[in-house]
C-alpha cells in the first residue's frame, strides 16, 4: 500500500498533502422471520432452487402483497435497538429497475417515509475507545432472486427461493474515517442485530451485507465524490476493498484527476475492487408508493410492547459486567460479543461457591477467554456442545481460588476434564493432584536441594540473585509442579 494512515488522526499523508477519508454503509441485513416479507413462501436457507417461490414472488400477474407483521415487529425492535425513532406511518414504494432475477420488474421497498428515522450505535476501537456513528435511516424491502452466471457456457440460472424475502437496509451517515472503523462498526451492527434476533448475521450465507461508499477530501472541505462498493460479505473483505479503495482514489486526486461516482464490485481473489456500472440517481428508479399496499401504520401500543420485551444489549450488558464482576473493559466487551457466550458466562459465575466472588468472576472470565476459547477454536466446538458441564468450570476455579491446586495443575485438569467430562473434583483425587501446602514437607525437600547444590548456594549468597528461579525449578520438580508456588517462594527466600 502507497499511503500509511497516521493512527492518531486518521489523515492520510499524500504527497500534496493531508486527505481525509470518508465512509458510510448501507447495510443490508436479512430479517429473521419464517415468512417472506409479502408471502407466506418459506425462507429456509439451501432448499433445492425455486422450491420456495409464490405465485406472488415469482411476479405473477393479479397477486397481492399481504405485509408480514413478524418482519415489521422486526424492524421496529431494531430501530428501538439502534436508538432510532419509529414512524407511525410509513410507506412502501416500487423501486423500478430490469434485472432477470426480479420478475416483477420492480422491488417493494420504502423510499420517501422509512419505517425508522435516525439512530445511532456506538463502534468500540482500541484502548477502550468508542465513537458514536449517526443512523439515518432503516428501511424494509424485498430481496431479489439469486442468478448464477457460471454453471454452463450459454445459460444463466436464476433462482427465486430468496425473491422477496425482507431485507432492513440500515443506512449510516458518512461518520467513519477509516476502514478498522467501518470493519467496527459492521461487527458492532451484526452484535446488537444477533442480540435482538431480527437478523441471524450470518455473513457468508448473506444474511448480512454492506455496500461500503467511500471518497476522501482535504481535511474541512465539503465531502468529495465516492465510490461505492457493492455486497461485501465479510469484516476482512470489508476491510480490504476500503484500504484497495483509497489507494485507488489517492493516486487519481493526487494526480489531479477526479473521481467518476460509480459502483464497485470486490474481487477478493484479486484484492482489488472494480468498475461495475455508473451509479444511478434516485430518479432512474421512478419510485413510486405500491398501489397495491396502503401507508404502513403502527400504534404506539405495538411499539411500547416491544420496548418493552427489548433484550439487555451489548453495551449496557458490558458496563453491568465491569460493574458487577470487576472485569476490564478489555474482558468485558470480549465477553458481551456474542449473547450466548455471556449467557454462559453469568450463568458459571452463579455456580461458583466461592466466597470471594470478585475474584471468582474474573478468574471464569480468564478461564473463559484463554483456555476455553483456545480449546473451542482448535476442537471446533461451539459453546452450545461443550464436553464438560457448566458447574464444573465453576468447580475448577473454586478448586484453584481455595488453593486446592495451582492455575497450573488447573491446565491439566482442563484437559482432562475436556476429555472425558469428568468434574475437576473428581479427576483431582483420581490424578492426585492436590496442592502440597504442608510447609514442614516443602522445607524439607528446600533443604535436601539447597544441601545438594552447595555450589549454586555459594553462587547465588555472592550476588547472583538470578538462580532463585533456579532453585524453585528443581523443588516444583521434586514435588511433580503439586507444590504451593508462594509457600515455596516463601520458604526457599528464608532458607537462602
Ligand atoms: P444511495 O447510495 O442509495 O444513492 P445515499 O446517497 O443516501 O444513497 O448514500 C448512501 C450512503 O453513502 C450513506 O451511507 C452515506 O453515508 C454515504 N455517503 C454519501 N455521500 C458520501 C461521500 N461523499 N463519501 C462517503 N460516503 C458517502
Ligand atoms: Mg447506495
């Protein structure tokens, strides 16, 4: 990359100077219902093509849209999730446009009167840091079909099974000043949307997609010409099309040139993005309200009853985590990504008896992060199918906070405890694995080792401090690493 992104300010360096860089997301996220927006076609993924298409979504003349009110109750829970504000009336228009996987010839969305208007979410960054990013607006449309250009040399298959499913278009003012920003905010969206189960967020199957514009400017000048990137369907691709993206428009501005507003595709074989079709205004569209469907309207009631069935959203649950268990802000937003896994995390800390419960919260976070997490990644294993039970990685804490057995030992009775779900109690007394604290019998292993290394004593008694280690190596290895680390510090100190 020709360009280095200064990290304090997000300006780029060119060589005529300082260029800010400019970006907003439309994202599309899929809702989570088991009807189609305007039908009652399945929305199951990967069923044999057009096994899910009605006469309706297959654009067939005299059918009637009937709104789903699943996908509505959707979009208002997300606009009250992003801290939007629910239209009472809004207004589904046809978008008109040819493609061969839009039968109908146009696609119902919503264009003068959104069903949500503002909003906001908050993106985290590094160093605890977080930015607000403004929402301009949620809106729900239909999806189109699915066509495949590569199967066969003349033909080109189209599949209807997606055709008309509701999709919410979450639209965000151009608040973000580099890619690790836009990348944030993505993540943030799919969290708080899987927290409120309007969208599942699963990027590869589509379920999630964001069209990333992006132009850069001289810092305090209006903003500049964009280019937009069509239907990135991954953080890290997100990411790589945006740093393609301004080294491209860089080298034109600093050249001199302009940048032509089009829209982009990714090839994230390539790395690069490239020119897809000259962007369209709004008028190309000659949207207009579907006659076919009255003003959508919704009653306060509706909204109030959902506010009032909200779930605890990830922001809130992490400063409730900080708060309550004395966790960093580092563990706690680890922790409150994914709903499930703080579920679980709470739900061990209750299990755990010990009497010092801070220390207990921490300790399941570090557990839960470091060996859990590692564990799951190499297994494979989600949270859901976890091979030991939830009390018992609360037992296994408990076991090293009343210094039954050392963090250390505790690594092997993970392991064994992973392998055969068998409680920590248990696999401590099967192993024998229990802690030696008896000081009389540390000493005297202390005093065989001192007495055998006379000479490393010596050493060690005319200024070479160092061997301390030394020396508490050859006890833990004595006592097959069962001994009380600080007992044999304490002990070992006073013998030297
Ligand atoms: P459309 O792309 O459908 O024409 P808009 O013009 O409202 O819709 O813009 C869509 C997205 O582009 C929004 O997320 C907005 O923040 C972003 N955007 C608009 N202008 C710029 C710009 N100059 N640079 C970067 N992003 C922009
Ligand atoms: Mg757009």
């Amino acid at each position: 990359m020709s360009h280095t992104m200064s990290e304090t300010n997000n300006l780029i360096k060119g060589h005529t100077g300082l260029w800010e860089v400019v970006i907003g997301l439309e994202v599309h996220a899929q809702v989570v219902s088991k009807a189609k927006l305007f039908s009652g076609s399945s929305t199951d993924f990967g069923a044999d093509p057009n096994t899910q298409v009605s006469f309706l979504d297959a654009g067939m003349p005299g059918m009637l849209p009937v709104i789903n009110s699943v996908c509505v109750d959707q979009a208002i829970k997300t606009g009250l999730g992003l801290n939007g504000i629910i239209n009472l009336v809004s207004v589904f228009d046809r978008k008109n446009y040819f493609y061969a996987d839009l039968p109908t010839g146009y696609q119902i969305s919503q264009f003068t009167h959104p069903i949500v208007t503002g909003g906001y979410l908050d993106i985290d960054l590094e160093e605890g840091k977080s930015k607000r990013i403004a929402i301009t607006r949620i809106h729900l449309e239909q999806d189109a079909g699915k066509s495949t250009h590569d199967l066969h040399p003349n033909f080109s298959y189209i599949d209807l099974n997606r055709a008309g499913i509701a999709l919410m278009e979450i639209v965000s003012e151009p608040d973000m000043r580099s890619p690790s920003e836009a990348m944030a905010y993505v993540k943030k969206l799919r969290s708080i949307l899987r927290y409120l189960g309007s969208c599942d967020g699963n990027m590869e199957q589509g379920s999630l997609r964001a069209d990333a514009n992006i132009s850069l400017r001289r810092p305090g000048e209006p903003l500049g010409t964009r280019a937009e990137i069509k239907n990135v369907n991954s953080v890290r691709f997100l990411g790589q099309a945006l740093d393609y993206e301004i080294a491209r428009q860089l080298e034109i501005l600093e050249d001199g040139g302009e940048i032509v507003q089009e829209t982009r595709l990714f090839d994230h074989n390539k790395g690069e993005t490239r020119s897809m079709r000259n962007k369209e205004d709004a008028h190309d569209y000659r949207y207009f309200p579907d006659p076919d469907l009255r003003p959508l309207i919704v009653s306060k009631e509706r909204i109030e009853k959902i506010k009032q069935n909200m779930p605890e959203l990830p922001d809130v649950k992490k400063a409730r985590f900080i708060e309550e268990y004395g966790l960093t802000s580092y563990d706690a937003s680890v922790l409150v990504a994914e709903q499930e896994i703080a579920f679980y995390y709470e739900s061990v800390v209750k299990s755990s008896g010990s009497k010092d419960s801070h220390q207990a919260a921490k300790l399941i976070a570090n557990w839960l992060i470091g060996e859990v997490f590692g564990a799951m990644n190499r297994e494979n294993v989600d949270i859901k199918s976890l091979p030991f039970k939830e009390q018992n990685l609360a037992e296994l804490v408990d076991l090293i906070i009343d210094g039954t057995i050392s963090g250390k030992i505790a690594k092997d009775v993970f392991v064994n405890m992973w392998k055969t779900g068998k409680s920590p109690q248990s696999l401590v007394k099967e192993l024998g694995l229990e802690q030696i604290s008896d000081p009389s019998l540390i000493e005297n292993v202390i005093e065989k080792i001192l007495t055998e290394q006379a000479a490393k004593v010596e050493e060690y008694r005319s200024g070479k401090p160092q061997l301390f280690g030394f020396f508490i190596g050859l006890v833990m290895k004595e006592l097959q690493g069962k001994a009380n680390p600080s007992l044999v510090n304490e002990i070992l100190k006073k013998k030297l």
